[in-house]
C-alpha cells in the first residue's frame, strides 16, 4: 500500500486519469457513491476539466464540495492527453500543479478555461 499526501486528481476521461495517476469520473457528473468513495480518500481532491465544453459542469460541482480545480496552461488542446501528446508529460504535470484554485478564484478561472474555443 503506497501513502502520499500527493493530490488525488480526477478527470472526465480514463486517458487523462491513466497520464496523471488520478481517477476518472467516466463523463461529468458526480454521482453520491462517487463522491463517497472519493472523500474516503485523504489526498486532496482536485478536478481537471476538459478545457472546452462542458467540463464546466463536472468543475462547478467539484466547488461545491470543496474540493480544488487544477486549470493547466494547455494551450488550444482540448484535455490532458492531447496536451501530453504535444507538450510532453513533465510540462503538463508541472502546469498543473501550478494552476490548483479553489473557491471565488477557481470559478472565475473555471469560466476562462471552460469556454468555447479562441479562434475557431
């Protein structure tokens, strides 16, 4: 059995949650035996929205349970495995580590991040 204190990192797809070691919702909702099973854990929970769409949804309601929301400098890449395949892994992990929000900052950056496409 492996301990850390490392955040626990929860995405909408299994590749994003196979690349970060993390768990996947499968979609974006919670579900009550989700959450359970995920606020069994002590790691930190923080959420990765797909970057366009409506990962909005999935974040927001992370919020709402107090959890935080990690919103990677990822350019037009539309999740965490594109970003990977273009970025390389490092950079993704680091970028996300230095983006975790919570609250009033994390809505706002939920509402950037989450929007429709630049440009397209």
């Amino acid at each position: 059995y492996n301990r850390t204190n490392a955040p626990l990192f929860v995405t909408e797809g299994f590749f994003d949650a196979f690349h970060v070691k993390g768990c996947a919702t499968l979609g974006r909702q919670l579900t009550p035996s989700m959450i359970s099973m995920l606020n069994s854990s002590t790691r930190e929970k923080v959420i990765i929205p797909d970057r366009f769409g409506d990962g909005a949804d999935l974040a927001m309601s992370a919020l709402r349970l107090n959890w935080k929301v990690a919103t990677p400098d990822i350019g037009q890449c539309k999740d965490i495995t594109e970003a990977i395949v273009k970025y390389g892994k490092l950079y993704v992990i680091k970028n996300i580590m230095d983006n975790i929000y919570s609250g009033t900052a994390a809505e706002t950056m939920i509402g950037l991040y989450c929007s429709t496409r630049e440009g397209k």
